[in-house]
C-alpha cells in the first residue's frame, strides 16, 4: 500500500501529516495535484463531508480517492460541524415538567405562564429535550410511534379520546401516573383506575429518552 500511495504522490509540499474533517462547499474535482492543472481522478458533490490528512503550501488538501493520493482546493472546503447533541434524558423532561405544576389552565395556551394540554406537552418537551413536536393533541398523537400499554416509559405521551377523537395529552412519568394539563391547571393524574383510565385512546413515544 505504501509504494502504491507514493506512485500518485504529484507534491512533495504538504505539511506534516494532521487529519482535517471538512465539508465541501461546492461541487468539487478532486484533483491528481494540488492546483488546477492536475488530472481530475474524482468528484464531490456538495455538502460531502471528506477526511483530509494534509494541507499543501497552495491551500489544497490530501486524500485518498478510491485508492489514489487526490487534492481538493481549500477554496471548496470548510471546517466540518458536527451536529450538536442534544441530551435527551427523561431527568431533564421531568425537571421542566414539573417546573410549571400549578400553573392555570387556558384553552389555546402554550406557555409559559399557562397551557392547554398539548400546549404543556409541547413547551416540555421543547424546553426540556429540545425536542420539536406539533401543536395539538390530535397532530402529536399522528406523530407519535404507537406502542402499547405494556411497552409505556418515563416521558411517553398519553392521548384521550372523549368520543370525537383525540382531545387530551399528558406526558407519563411513572408509577401509573402522568403530569397534564387539565381544567384545574397543571397537576398529576392518575392513569391506571378511576377518570382518566376509562378515556384513553392510545400511547405514543416522540424521543426515545434515557
């Protein structure tokens, strides 16, 4: 492998050898040398995300293209971002959940000084996961991936149905019980007997917390 790298090595004045994760800017030639008179030897499409492990004295950068040394201008690059993580974590959920217990309750309300029902759900989950997820209970339990009773875990949605479709969504917490809001503002309920048990329509997970 070494002397069949050495037969395409075009330059001798790339630095020392550092690896460079870039993102190409533009379609892009990969090139035999490191200017633009080198044999094109391969091509990137925009937004392509390429391993260089060299940087020559003309701004080009070193790779290796199906098996051959190949050079990108640096013009055609920048620094690659990864994605920022984002922790999803049934503690942070929960931690915003419960931050707004006892808040009133409105009809068309989505926070933060009071909600409808899946106004809170939305605004929990928005601020405590950055998760991004639709404005009403009927368009979060269409999005949502259905389980079942048996399959229900810390942070899963919970939608009722009073016989004209969905029209209520809390968020389970565990131990038979979910934090909604209902009429008498933002409180846990009970979902395992009693009102709320009777009314409910199905179960939907929209971020697989830890």
């Amino acid at each position: 492998m070494i002397s069949f790298s050495v037969l395409f090595l075009p330059t001798t004045n790339a630095s020392a050898a550092t690896t460079y994760k870039m993102t190409t800017t533009a379609d892009v030639n990969v090139r035999a040398a490191d200017n633009t008179k080198g044999k094109v030897i391969g091509f990137y499409k925009k937004g392509t995300t390429v391993t260089f492990t060299a940087k020559t004295k003309n701004n080009w950068y070193k790779t290796t293209y199906k098996g051959k040394v190949g050079y990108v201008s640096g013009k055609c690059v920048t620094t690659y971002k990864a994605p920022v993580a984002t922790t999803q974590s049934f503690t942070a959920l929960n931690n915003e959940a419960r931050k707004h217990i006892g808040k009133r309750y409105k009809i068309g309300a989505t926070g933060p000084s009071c909600f409808d029902c899946s106004g809170y759900t939305q605004y929990v989950y928005s601020k405590g996961v950055k998760k991004s997820i639709p404005r009403t209970a009927k368009q979060q339990y269409a999005s949502a991936k259905k389980i079942k009773a048996k399959e229900l875990k810390k942070g899963d949605l919970i939608f009722f149905n009073y016989g004209k479709g969905v029209a209520h969504v809390g968020i389970y917490v565990g131990n038979g019980k979910m934090l909604n809001a209902q009429n008498n503002g933002v409180k846990y309920d009970t979902i395992t007997s009693g009102y709320w048990k009777k009314y409910i329509a199905g179960y939907g997970r929209v971020a697989n917390l830890k």
